[in-house]
C-alpha cells in the first residue's frame, strides 16, 4: 500500500483518518494546544467540555489549554501504568456525574499513553459514549496510542484486557509539550517510531538514524516530520483495518516478544518502547534465522536501537519465562501466535508457525538468560 506523502514545511499537518466508525483529523502543529478551544469548535466538539489529565501534566502544560475549559477545573488523575485500572475510570465517571456531563459534552484527554487509554475508555462507556478528543502528551501517545481508537485499562492478570474501540474526534498534536519529557520517556516512543520505519517506511528509518541529535534535542524541523510520518502511517494502516484484522496486525512488530519481557517483569523495569525494543531484536533475529531478513538490515536494525542509548538490561530475564507468557498474548488465535517479521527495512511478514525452539534460541542471541 502507498502512505501519503506529508508536506512539513507548511505547518500545520493534516493527516486525515477514516474508518468505518468515523473519520477524524490528525492535526500537528507547534502551539497548538494554546487554540484549543478554536480546533474543538472547528470539528463540532459538543460544547461542555471536559479535561482529563494527570496532577504532573497538568502543572506542566495546563495554563496552556484551560482556555479550552474556561478555566473551569480539570478532571486529574494518576497516570502511571499501575493507576490504569477500573479504579480510576471510576473516579472519572465519578467527576462526570458529579458536573452533571450529558450527551452534549466533550472529554479531552490530556496526558500520555495511559491517560488516553484509560480517559477514552471512561468516554466510551460514559452514557454509552460521549465525543473524545485526544491531546498527547508523551511522543509514545502522538505517534501511536492516541491514533486508531483502541481505548481500555489493565486487569490485574493482564495488560489491555478490558477495552474497546472508539475513535475520537479530533486527535491535537503540539510537539511543543514533548520539551519537558525526561530523556527515557522521549526514547521510548522513538522505538515505536524506528517500529514504524521496519514495517512501513525504510524512509523514515534513514531519517531517525541520520537525526538522531536533532530529534533528541526536540528541534522542530527535525522532530515535527518524524512524528508526522509516523501519525501518517498509522493512520493509513488503521484506516485500512480498524479492528485488527489484517494489516493492522503489522504494527504488532516488536510486541510479541515485548509485551511477553513487560509481563515477566511486571511492567516495572521497562518502559513499553523499550521492551518493544527487545521485541524487534527478537524478531529480526527469528527473521534472519530462518534467511527471511539479510544481514545487512539485520544490523541496521541493532545499530539504530543501540545508537538511541542504554536500554535496561535482559541477562537476568529467563527464556522459559518469555516463552511461557507469550502462550498468553492475545495475538494467540485458536492456539497459534502470530507473529510479525521483519523481511527488509520496510516490510514485513506475518507466520503462524514459530516454533519454541527457534524462539528460545532468538532470545538467547539477543541475550537472554538460558
Ligand atoms: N491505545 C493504543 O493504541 C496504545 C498504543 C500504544 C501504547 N498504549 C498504551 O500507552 C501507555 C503508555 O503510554 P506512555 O508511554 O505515554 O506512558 P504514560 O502515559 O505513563 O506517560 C509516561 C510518563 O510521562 C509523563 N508525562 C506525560 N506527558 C509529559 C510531558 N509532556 N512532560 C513530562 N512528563 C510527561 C507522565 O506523567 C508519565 O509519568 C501504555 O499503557 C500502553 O498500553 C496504547
Ligand atoms: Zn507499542
């Protein structure tokens, strides 16, 4: 499939999203949260408007956006991992009811990742669904999981078990807010990015390798078009498959192995882009065992993640533990996992039909304990 080419020189960027639920703009733009308001107007936002952020985003960036709100208080709560539970959608049903939010009313989500699943999840199931639009604020929620509609919080015997799809409205990308975003947290989302470049776009790949300091240091000719391609190709894949069912599968690059190293170390040690670090390894090495991927990209794959920084370490994480919480992935379909290997920067394959054994030895050439 082809992505759209994407002018960065004339901010803003548009990139649109259509699926068969609905179709909604990805706008980017440097200061944009400061027209909150305007936007929301512009795509028809219900006009009772409600923020959902966290106590450290809010401090951080709230001046900026309480225009869109009148400067009426926003909805904050906890956004670690640990915090994206039931418990705290609760509390947001909670501060909806108590503000009497009917059917006229807008949630914006305010924050990163989690802010977003768990916020969006509260405006999916409040009064079965009220209008949602996403502000990110960590480059992993730009570029990835404020796009697509997948919304929901962790069980405790599980990461994403309890969700839904539900796109938004609107998703308002300020690449402004990424300046106060320590180092780890920024990297983490370039893996999703670099995730992007293997499945979708060698192109892209150049770009972050040959960047790299420039995106680090948040300049906005270098940083505005990565994120901007990586929104355009996620848009497309998720416009060609809202629900996972085909291509959208692809995105799972880096996952399979990534979420099975987040569950074994109970999300504490890595955050999610660097286990999905681990994962491509994981996978490039699965790929080139079996000749599907040349030498040559096999490399550029590790040189890029190992350019990035220090990811924390893996020689103390058992291989029987990983291969026994992929069993329970939920890309298991009727027994068989499926899983994505990259054949080339920018292109994939997906097989059924990795056994343990050639798992168990990835694993171990990318270093994990016997
Ligand atoms: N819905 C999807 O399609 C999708 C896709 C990928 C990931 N996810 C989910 O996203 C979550 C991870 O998101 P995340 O990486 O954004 O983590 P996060 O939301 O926990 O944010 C990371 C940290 O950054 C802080 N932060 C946020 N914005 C900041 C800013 N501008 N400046 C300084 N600090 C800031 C937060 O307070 C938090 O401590 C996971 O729960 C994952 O499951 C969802
Ligand atoms: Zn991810």
């Amino acid at each position: 499939m082809s992505y759209p080419s994407i002018h960065t020189d004339m901010p803003p960027v548009r990139i649109d999203v259509t699926t068969p639920s609905r179709a909604y703009t990805v706008a980017i733009e440097n200061n944009s949260i400061e027209r909150l308001r305007g936007i929301l107007d512009e795509v028809h936002a219900p006009p009772r408007r409600f923020i959902v952020s966290s106590p450290l985003v809010w401090r951080l960036h709230g001046r900026r956006v309480a225009g869109a709100i009148d400067g009426s208080e926003p909805i904050l709560v906890p956004d670690g991992e640990r915090h994206k539970q039931l418990a705290t959608v609760v509390r947001i049903y909670d501060a909806l009811v108590r503000a009497n939010a009917d059917r006229a009313s807008t949630l914006i989500t305010f924050g990163g990742g989690v802010i977003g699943d768990m916020a969006g999840f509260a405006a999916a199931t409040y009064l079965r669904g009220i209008a949602l639009v996403h502000v990110p604020t960590t480059l992993l929620a730009q570029v990835d999981s404020a796009i697509g509609g997948k919304v929901g919080v962790n069980h405790p015997l599980g990461k994403n078990l309890i969700g839904s799809f539900y796109q938004p409205h609107a998703v308002v990308i300020d690449p402004t807010v990424l300046g106060t975003l320590p180092r780890r947290e920024f990297r983490a989302g370039l893996y999703e990015v670099i995730k992007y470049g293997v499945t979708s776009s060698a192109g892209l790949f150049d770009r972050v390798t040959r960047d790299k300091t420039a995106i680090f240091a948040r300049e906005p000719e270098a940083l505005t078009p990565v994120i901007a391609e990586s929104c355009g190709i996620k848009a497309a894949v998720v416009s060609a498959d809202e629900r996972e069912s085909g291509l959208r599968r692809i995105l799972n690059f880096g996952h399979t192995a990534g979420h099975a190293i987040e569950a074994v170390t109970k999300y504490r040690r890595y955050r999610h882009g660097e286990a999905v670090a681990y994962g491509m390894l994981v996978a490039a090495e699965l790929a080139s065992a079996r000749g599907a991927l040349a030498d040559r990209d096999k490399k550029a794959l590790f040189d890029v993640i190992a350019g990035l920084g220090p990811l924390p370490a893996i020689a103390d994480v058992s291989t029987a533990q990983i291969l026994d919480a992929m069993r329970h992935d939920k890309k298991v379909v009727s027994g068989r996992l499926h899983f994505v290997l990259p054949t080339a920067i920018g292109s994939t394959a997906i097989v059924d039909d990795v056994t343990d054994k050639e798992m168990r030895e990835a694993l171990k050439r990318v270093g994990f304990r016997k």
